[in-house]
C-alpha cells in the first residue's frame, strides 16, 4: 500500500474500466478473465511508463493560453510557452493573485486528463504526487522503483508536465498589447488566471446558494423578520469556456463544466449634483444674473420712474429697497445651499476660494466666521459691485449709476450683513 489517494485513484479508475467492459450476459470465466485484464491494464508496472510517456502532453500553468482563444494552443512555432507565474503575498482584501492559493491548471491532450489528476493527488502528509517525485521523497522512489522501466526514465517523464520552456512563444490567435515600461514598450499577450476565475466561481456560488442565504431567502418570501439576513449579488453574467468541449481548454475548465461567473462592471453611476460647491468663486460660479432677471428688470423699472411727483418719493424708495432685499434673499438662498454640502464637496486640496470666502461657505470654518469680521466687509462689498455689475450688463438700456447710488447699495448690504455671517 503507498497511500491511500493513489490506491482509492486505481481503485476508481478499475471501476470505470470494468463498468464498461463488463456485459451482464458474459459467462463467469469471461467475467475473470476481463478483470485479470484490468488488474494488469492498471497494474503499477505497466501504467507508470505509459502515463510518463503522455504526461508531456499535458503542461501545468498558471494562465493557460487557452482561455484567450481554445486554438491558440498549437501553432506554427510548435507550442505556446506555458506560463507558471508566482508573485508575493500582499493581503489588501483583493480576489488577486498572490492573496489567495489556488490550484495550478494545467491544458493539452483531454486524453492525458488521468495522468495530470494522478500526478494531483495529495497524499497523506499534503503534498502532491509530483511534489514527492520531484522531490525523491521516500514515497516518490517507492511509486516509481518498477522492473519495467527505471526511476530516471519515469522521473523524467513526469516531470515534463510542469517543466517550462525558456523561450517565450505566444500566439497569434492572442491579443497583442503594447505595455509602457521605462522609456519603451513591451508587446504582450494577455492571458487569464484561471485559477482565480473558478476561485471567483466558487465564492460568489458560496454566496448565493449557502443554507444561510436560501434561509433567508425563503424567511424574505415569507415576509418574515431576520435577524442575521443574508447577502446577495445582482446582475451576475455566467461565460462559457470549450462550448461543448470544456475538456479542451484545461483541466480547471473541464472540472467546472466550462462555466465561471463575471461580475457586473460599469461606470460608476455619478450622483447628480443639484448644487455644486463653488472651485474658485462664489459671484462666478453660483451665482449668475439670470438667478436675478427678473428682480433686476424691476429694480430697472424703479430706477426710470419720472419723478413729477406723481409717484411719491418714499414710494420709490421702497421698491429700490424692496429689489435689493430680494437679490440678497438669492444670495443667501445660494449661501445655506453651499453651506448644506461644504462638507462633503469642499477640498481644501484643490479649492482656489479665496480665504474670506471660504470662512462665508465652509460649515467647517463656522466658529472663525462668528468670531472675525473682516471677510464681512469684504464681502458687503462685493455683492455691491456684483448687483451694480449685475444691472449694468443684464439690462439692455440701464440707467448710469454713480457713486451715491454704489455708495448707498453697499450700505443697504452692511445693514443687514449679520444674516451673511
């Protein structure tokens, strides 16, 4: 006995051997003497030198080339180089190489599948069959020391599964990539781990069809309360390898029926903003004259009174002031809105405010804002220059504002500026 998954290996594929030998109308003797056939088909001494001889058909790799394209196995230059890649462990949370060991994969002749599954096997002390052969291990000189054919020869033959050429051949069949590196390029073929893709399988099938989730799944049609719930993944694509033929991509393919699952990937969905926090300045970027037309074109109206004293005096000055009190009303409607999303919008990194703005919209500089007064006034005076601006270019035939009227403008605003801070 050399261990027990190397003799269960015979054991299961004796069975299938016999299973299909075998015929319910064969006499007794027929029966013995197809077993006696069996039992030397699968014998140590004839299955080895033969398994060694096909075990160069199959080679093990890491990305295997089939899974860009099932014929960019063989081509004019013979075959493609099979790829073992291995790379340090780097835990950052990721489903990437390196943060998780899965199983090397392996592709060639479907028909040398038994040879690569026997050299798979992991014995009792956990490593594999070829690892004890590559190593000479006890167990590996025990399994090939047969009169048929000698320990170097067997070695040798087994080993070339996992033996890579040096020189890099790829295939046509591959999409080619030109990759920056230094001051040059490097065409390269892009190829799948296709561990970490049946890796991926594995889990998101975890996920979806544990007892926990179908639990909770089942408590959810119910309309009953959980506790625990459960997760879910939407708008999971499911991509086929081999079509009907998974066996001729690799090893892992065939295992998983062909089939692994893709992820959803899109753009993000960009959140629509209906305020956006200013970059470099409020009187340019939040606020424009259109927010004021409407109040502008009154103030306009007031100001082209005739003053035959038909209209009282007090009269006009009310509408003035009443124009003025609702530009301010925007202005503060736009401050609370700023306000509201400075914390999440406002980067300090990239913002060009100007610093007396900043202490006006930033919640972050509120206690600074209540203490100081110095951006107040500069800030009085530009909404003053801003309306006056506001007026002279929005309006098709303004009237000529001079200094008085500047002049009492900005102090309509410093009388009530206490609402700005």
């Amino acid at each position: 006995m050399l261990d027990p998954a190397i003799d269960a290996f015979f054991a299961e594929r004796k069975e299938g051997w016999l299973k299909k030998k075998l015929k319910p109308d064969m006499t007794n003797e027929k029966k013995r003497e197809i077993e006696l056939e069996c039992e030397e088909e699968f014998s140590l001494e004839k299955w080895l030198p033969n398994a060694a001889k096909r075990a160069g058909q199959i080679s093990i790799s890491t990305h295997p080339c089939t899974f860009s394209h099932p014929s960019s196995r063989k081509n004019k230059n013979g075959y493609a180089t099979s790829v073992i890649a291995k790379s340090s462990r780097e835990p950052d949370g990721y489903l990437r190489t390196g943060n998780v060991d899965v199983q090397a994969d392996a592709l060639g002749n479907a028909a040398a599948l038994d040879v690569h599954k026997f050299l798979s096997l992991v014995t009792e002390d956990g490593s594999t069959v070829i690892e004890h052969i590559e190593q000479d291990s006890e167990l590996g000189k025990t399994l090939l020391n047969t009169p048929s054919e000698s320990y170097a020869n067997l070695k040798s033959g087994f080993m070339a599964m996992a033996r890579s050429d040096d020189t890099p051949v790829t295939s046509s069949k591959i999409k080619q990539v030109y990759f920056p590196a230094d001051k040059d390029y490097h065409q390269l073929s892009i190829l799948s781990n296709s561990g970490m893709i049946f890796e991926l399988r594995r889990r998101i099938d975890a996920l979806r069809f544990s007892d926990a989730v179908k639990e909770g799944r089942e408590l959810r049609r119910n309309n009953t309360y959980s506790e625990s719930g459960y997760s879910e993944i939407y708008d999971i694509t499911t991509i086929g390898y081999g079509g009907t033929k998974p066996q001729n991509v690799s090893v892992l393919n065939n295992q998983n029926g062909g089939k692994a699952h893709l992820l959803l990937s899109v753009p993000p969905l960009l959140e629509q903003r209906d305020v956006r926090f200013p970059a470099r300045d409020f009187f340019i970027q939040s606020l424009r004259y259109y927010d004021c037309k409407d109040i502008l074109e009154r103030l306009d109206k007031v100001f082209k009174i005739e003053r035959d004293g038909q209209i009282p005096l007090e009269k006009i000055r009310k509408g003035r002031d009443r124009c003025l009190g609702d530009i301010l009303d925007v202005i503060l409607q736009k401050m609370m809105a700023l306000r509201d999303v400075s914390t999440q919008q406002y980067w300090p990194e990239t913002s060009k405010l100007r610093a007396w703005q900043k202490l006006w919209l930033c919640e972050q500089h509120k206690e600074q804002r209540l203490q100081e007064d110095d951006w107040l006034n500069t800030l009085c005076d530009q909404i003053a220059r801003w309306i006056v601006s506001s007026y002279k270019n929005s309006i098709k035939h303004p009237v000529m504002l001079g200094e008085a009227e500047h002049h009492y403008i900005k102090e309509f605003i410093e009388d009530n500026k206490e609402v700005l801070r």
